[in-house]
C-alpha cells in the first residue's frame, strides 16, 4: 500500500437507480496506487452499482467518493475520464462498426493530439491492437473485443481503471489472457477495482478482496485470506467459483 493514502476512498456510499430503492447501503472501500482490488459477490449484491457509483453514472444518496485529496461525489464520467479515471463495463464496450484504430481514437476524444504516443504505449501491452490496428471490431471474437475495451480505457493514460466483470462469457483461454493483462496494466502503475465473477480467479490475481452483500462490505482481506477464509468459502465462493 502506498504510504500516501489510498488514491480513491468510497466511504459509507448509498446509492441505487430508483427512488427509495438503495442498491448500496453503506458500501466502502480503499484503492491504493499501483495496487488491483477484487470486488466478489452474489448477483444482485451492488459490485457493477458500485463502479458505476465511482464513475457517475448512479445517483450517490449519501456518502463520499474521494480521489486522493478530491471530493469526486457524483462528478459527471467525462470529468472524471479527465482526472485519470476510465471504465470499461461488461457489455457494448466497443463501436463494433469501427476499426481497432477508431476505438482507440475515441480514447482520447479529450486529448486527440497525443494518440500516437498513447496508442505506442496500450500497443506494447497489446500487440494485436496494433497487428490489426485497421480490421472491424465486430470481427473481432469476445477476447479481442476486450482487449480493445480496455486499450481505449488506458489511452487517456488513467491512474485508475473500472472494470466490470473483464472474463464474462469468454473462453477459459481467453479468461486466463484477461488476467493476465490486468496484472501487466498494475505492473505498469495503475490501479484497478475488478468486479469479476470468477471469483478464484480474481482473489487469486487481486491484492485485496471485498465481498459484497446486500450492497454492504460482507468481508474484506488479501485475496489469499478471503481463499483460506471458511466462512467466505462457506457462504460466498462455493457457489461463485463454480469449481
């Protein structure tokens, strides 16, 4: 953990979609630099409420969402693309009628002047981005269209990066590919908070683990502790990790 502070602190957030409906009851959690958090639970819990409280996109009722020193509660998505935040969601991630090329370009619609440098940079984690840098995303299968999703997320050279459940409905093999890319992008310095249905997938690659419940922190640990936890494989990961 860094020595400066968490660089983003959700503290005691309640949020939902309708009126008098809470999907998040008090839900917190710290992201250190550098450093990926798993973010686990049954269906229905809040994970995917929670990234979209993060990035504006749900009414936050009560609560704070802090990037280091900043208050960032209920910032619009754009302003907080432009403070180094990007989110990649679970579906219709990509424009399937543009090129690889033309999705990166729309990573950078704030700052299109330094696309050659940024797209060297997401190229180097991801060769193929650039191999097929002119080809159709929509012919493109579901691992490489993730790719794509998250390349155009780091093109605006984020600190931080959402993503919501990256291995969904993808092969095991591209499964494996998408972990491994996200330890690659936190070795390069940006922190990340994953919602992954995969769960032992997930605390297995994560520094730290939080299992919602009900919109609330149920437990929160090392990956390995929420592993080695009874209770947490009791009650949530048997029936999370399908295995």
């Amino acid at each position: 953990m860094s020595e400066f502070g968490p660089l983003i602190r959700v503290e005691d957030v309640v949020a939902g979609y309708l009126p008098g409906v809470d999907i998040l009851n008090g839900c917190s959690l710290d992201l250190h630099l550098g450093e990926v958090i798993g973010i686990i639970g049954p269906n229905g819990a809040g994970k995917s409420t929670l990234l979209k409280a993060i990035f504006g996109l749900v009414e936050i009722r009560s609560g704070t969402v802090r990037m280091a020193d900043e208050d960032i509660t209920g910032r619009r998505p754009h302003e907080l693309v432009s403070r180094g935040i990007g989110y990649v969601p679970q579906t219709d991630n990509v424009f399937p009628r543009l090129t690889i090329q033309e999705n990166l370009e729309m990573g950078v619609f704030q700052k299109p002047s330094t696309f050659h440098q940024r797209f060297e940079a997401v190229a180097e984690l991801f060769p193929l981005l650039a191999e097929r840098r002119d080809q159709r995303a929509d012919g493109l299968s579901g691992g490489q269209r993730q790719m794509v999703a998250i390349g155009r997320a780091l093109m605006m050279d984020p600190q931080v990066v959402l993503l919501d459940e990256p291995s969904a409905g993808l092969s095991p093999a591209y499964q494996d590919q998408v972990f491994e890319q996200v330890t690659r992008i936190a070795q390069h310095g940006v922190s990340l908070i994953m919602v992954e249905q995969n769960a032992r997938r997930c605390l297995e690659i994560c520094d730290r683990g939080n299992v919602l419940d009900h919109g609330t922190n149920a437990y929160t640990g090392t990956g390995r502790e929420l592993l080695d936890d009874p209770k947490v494989v009791s009650l949530y990961l048997g029936s999370l990790m399908g295995s």
